[in-house]
C-alpha cells in the first residue's frame, strides 16, 4: 500500500464510514485512496466550511466521527469556522489536511502555509505525519482522539509524499476509551448540596446530560429535590418534545439570565460549566450565576453525565419516576395571518414529525421558535454551540447522512445562511431527506439589537447599511434552486402551513423561503 491507502483503510477498519470532502492537488492520493475503499461514502462540499460543519452534524447524530479532506492551510482555514462550533459542541471530527511533498516546503510555492499552526486553535490534537508507515499510525491515534468521551477534534496533515509513497500498511484499530466516570466524592457533595439546601436549587445540564436517559435521572432528581432542571443556552443536541423530561433554557442575554438564575441559592453542574455572558457590556456583569450561590461540580463535561446522574439518583434515594414529563401542546394559528416567528412556531409545533432532527440556526426568531415547540412529537434539537454562523445548513446536511431515515428540519436565519448556501447543492446531490426553512426578515436582526446593547447611540445609516440585508433583497427561492433543491415562498400562515406539509410528505430536498 502507499501512506494514502494505509491511512484511509485503517481510519474506516476504525468505524469511520463517510468522508466529506473539498480536495486539490495535494489530496489526489488521498482521493484515490478513498475511490478504493469500499464502505466509506465520499460526500463533496463546495466551500469548507460545508465539509466541517456536516463533519459537525454527522458526529452529534452518529456518536461517532466521519472524516474531513481539505486542501492545505488555506483550505483547512476556510473551514476552521465550523470547526470552531463542532469543538465547542464537543463533537467527534477527524480532519485529514494535505500538505505540500515534503522536499517542496522550502520552495515557498505559493500555497505554502503553516497547516499545523492553522490546525491548532480549533482542534484538541493535532499531527504531522512523519513517513508513509507513520501515516497508518497517525490515523489510529487521531480516531482514538477523536472518540474521546464525548468527542473531540483531530487533525492530521498528510504530506503529498508521504501520501503516495509505497511500502505502508494499515494498523489496528484502537480500543475505544471508556467515558471517565464522576468520582464517587462528587456524587456525594452534589446529593449533600440537594439535601441540605432550604432555598431554590437547580441542576444545570450540558453535554451528554442532554440526552433523553440522562433527562430521565435528572427528573428523578428533581423529584426528590424539587430542583429546576435548567441547560445551557446553546447545547450541542437536546433531545426534547412530548414524553420526555423538558428542562428550562437560559436566556441568551446576560441580564435575562441572571434575572432567570435569581434567587437560587444552589445549582449542581453536570456536563457543562457556570455559565458566562457571551460578550461583554459597558455596566453588566460577565459572571451570571447568583452572588453566594453554592455551586458544585457533579460532572465535567468529559465525564460521564448518565453515570453521574444515575449515582445523584441513587444517592438521594429518588423516585423512579421523574417529577414532569413534556405534555403535548400546540398553539392556535391563524391561515390569514401574515407570517411571523410566531406562526412558524405554531405551526411547527404541531407539525414536527416523530423523531425528526432540527438543525437550528434561526438566531433572533428562532428562539421563540425553540419556546412553542417544546410539546411537538419526540425529536432532538441542535444548536449553534460556538456562535460562528454558517452553521445551520452544512449541520443538517452531516445530521441527514448519519441518521437517513430521520426527517431533517434545518431552521435557518437568511444571514446566517449567506455563509454557507453551498450546502443546499450537498442537499440536492445526495438526495438527502432536509427541509430547509429560511426565515427571512432581511437583516442581521440580533446586531440590530446589539448594538443599541453596547451603548451605541442614534446609529446612522452608515451603521445601519452594514446591519441591513435588503438592498439588494435576498431570493432564496431563486439561491435554492439554482442549487437544485425546489423552493417555494411563503407570507402568510396558510401558505406556509401548506409549503410545510408538503415538504414534510415527501423525501428529498425543500426549501421554504419565510417571509417574516
């Protein structure tokens, strides 16, 4: 085998089964490689951005990483964005970046970068590879890596020559780690903290805690305790809707999440960290969790969340059952009414299918798109964890692949779409079964409101210019198709009602352009 073959054969005898794709020169080997491994799919994207962000997806639905192929620093740069989200969102991604031939470096050809320097700020590890027989190796460890509990980023640069050089082979694939578990002292603060509380208490919950066994301890919790059941304001995947333990999310702004954190006087963390102000403000405070509140530490986010809650259960001798499930709930809507966040809400609230998989990028309206879907049919809901927009499409792209007979609903923000509409054409060539929804109300919405919360006073319309999306309007229907996926517009609640159903009856690609 060349490096090329025994890397990729040994990252799919590993577990890995897709690769998304944006290759050049340098990765020819590396196609090639692919081209003869049976049982990994290659998945191109037209920007890198696309290719990292469905590596995103991909890992927060299969629990498991597919891998990425970039081309040189500059490549790897395009994509670093959504490479910042799926590390946030503690997601298992593999990134396999060609590099120059080694004995070509020092002609400082004009793509020449520092790929590893570029690597580093979005990945937790990160490998040059040293020969073609090092290249198989390289590849062990970066799955190893990247199946760390509960996922983390990996990257491998692979010099061209090691990449076509002969004389390698694959090698064993790693044992998987177990997840470390919350030592048994943690547990018994957290019960004692619950216990011995008079005041309001919460369980925070991040990570792997959001998952729909983990919800279940944390109910039961809650059921002994009394405690609110409260998670971060973006999670990486809330699996949520009818039946299932709801929890309460915390308000995106800082002074509405302290105002929303007031009051209690303990709160147990379990997969995340207290938390902290997305930016700073003239006058406001960075720290949100109440002054003298007792705060402890049940689990970290890379420990176990299930196992630590299931222990806190245990120990505080709860119930078996939790003390609220998510009942049914929809909200009335008015066909003749001109479309708003609102309507789609509703709407989606009764409409959501079962098990369906929401990619959520819908920034200022969709967050009272989250508040009136709570009690739709089962579905896991994913967030953009790292606040780098761009997200939304190339996430419900990866999330579509890993989970192919889950009906995929990608709520996107008009702006935060312009980075990556590429992904719609991803849609359209593997047929993958998204309904898009753009919720178009023509501006960057949440900037408008920052600024006003930075203390800028009586912006001009040069401020404004830079905030504003309709001169020109954006066509999404006309973006849409021109990217082969069929679209439809609509203003008011009956015509998305209808485009709604539609789309949800049948497989493939739909976008919906909503014009709020």
């Amino acid at each position: 085998m060349n490096g090329a073959e025994a890397f990729i054969g040994t990252l799919k005898a590993s577990g890995v089964e897709v690769c998304f794709a944006n290759p050049g020169t340098s990765e020819m080997q590396l196609v090639g490689a692919i081209d003869k491994q049976d049982g990994m799919r290659a998945i191109l994207g037209l920007f890198e951005g696309v290719v990292t962000g469905a590596a995103d997806g991909y890992g927060r639905m299969a629990d498991k990483p597919a891998v990425t192929l970039l081309h040189l620093g500059p490549g790897l740069g395009n994509g670093l964005a959504n490479l910042h989200n799926a590390r946030r969102a503690a997601s298992p991604v593999i990134n396999m970046v060609g590099d120059h031939a080694t004995y070509h470096l020092h002609y400082d050809a004009p793509l020449t970068s520092d790929a590893a320097g570029v690597a580093r700020p979005m990945s937790d590890w990160v490998r040059v590879s040293k020969s073609e027989r090092d290249l198989a190796q390289a590849g062990a460890e970066a799955f190893r890596v990247a199946q760390t509990y509960p996922g983390k980023i990996a990257t491998v640069v692979v010099p061209a020559d090691h990449a076509w050089t002969e004389g390698s082979a694959t090698v064993a694939a790693p044992l998987a780690a177990d997840a470390p578990k919350a030592p048994a002292a943690a547990i018994e603060a957290a019960a004692e903290a619950l216990r011995n509380a008079d005041g309001p208490k919460a369980l925070f919950l991040g990570g792997r805690a959001l998952r729909e066994d983990a919800l279940l301890q944390a109910g039961r919790i809650a059921a002994a305790t009394g405690a609110r059941i409260i998670c971060e304001t973006f999670a990486a995947r809330l699996q949520r809707g009818a039946g299932r333990v709801p929890v309460e999310r915390l308000p995106y702004f800082g002074e509405q999440a302290q105002e929303f954190l007031a009051g209690l006087e303990t709160i147990v963390f379990c997969g995340c960290e207290p938390p902290v102000s997305f930016f700073a403000y003239p006058g406001k405070p960075s720290w949100l969790s109440p002054e003298g509140a007792t705060l402890v530490r049940l689990a970290s986010l890379r420990e176990n969340a299930l196992d630590a809650l299931t222990g806190l259960a245990a120990a505080l001798d709860a119930p078996a059952e939790p003390a609220k499930v998510q009942p049914v709930a929809s909200f009335p809507a008015n066909d003749e009414d001109k479309l708003s966040p609102a309507g789609v809400g509703s709407l989606l609230g009764g409409m959501i299918p079962e098990d369906a998989i929401v990619s959520d990028e819908g920034a200022t309206a969709g967050l009272a798109i989250f508040g009136m879907t709570a009690g739709a049919k089962r579905h896991d809901w994913l967030m953009l964890t790292g606040g780098a927009i761009g997200q939304g499409l190339p996430l419900a792209v990866g999330a579509a692949v890993a989970c192919p007979d889950r009906k995929v609903l990608a709520l996107q923000a008009d702006g935060g779409g312009m980075y990556t509409p590429q992904a719609l054409w991803t849609m359209a060539r593997e047929k993958l079964d998204v309904t898009t929804v753009i919720l178009n109300n023509g501006s960057y919405a949440i900037l408008n409101i920052e600024l006003m919360r930075v203390g800028v006073q009586n912006p001009g319309p040069k401020a404004l210019s830079m905030l504003d999306l309709r001169n020109p309007a954006l066509d999404w229907c006309a973006i849409s198709e021109g990217m082969g996926v069929p679209a439809v517009r609509a203003t008011t609640v009956g015509e998305f009602r209808k485009a709604l159903a539609d789309a949800l009856a049948h497989r493939g690609p739909r976008l919906i352009e909503a014009m709020i």
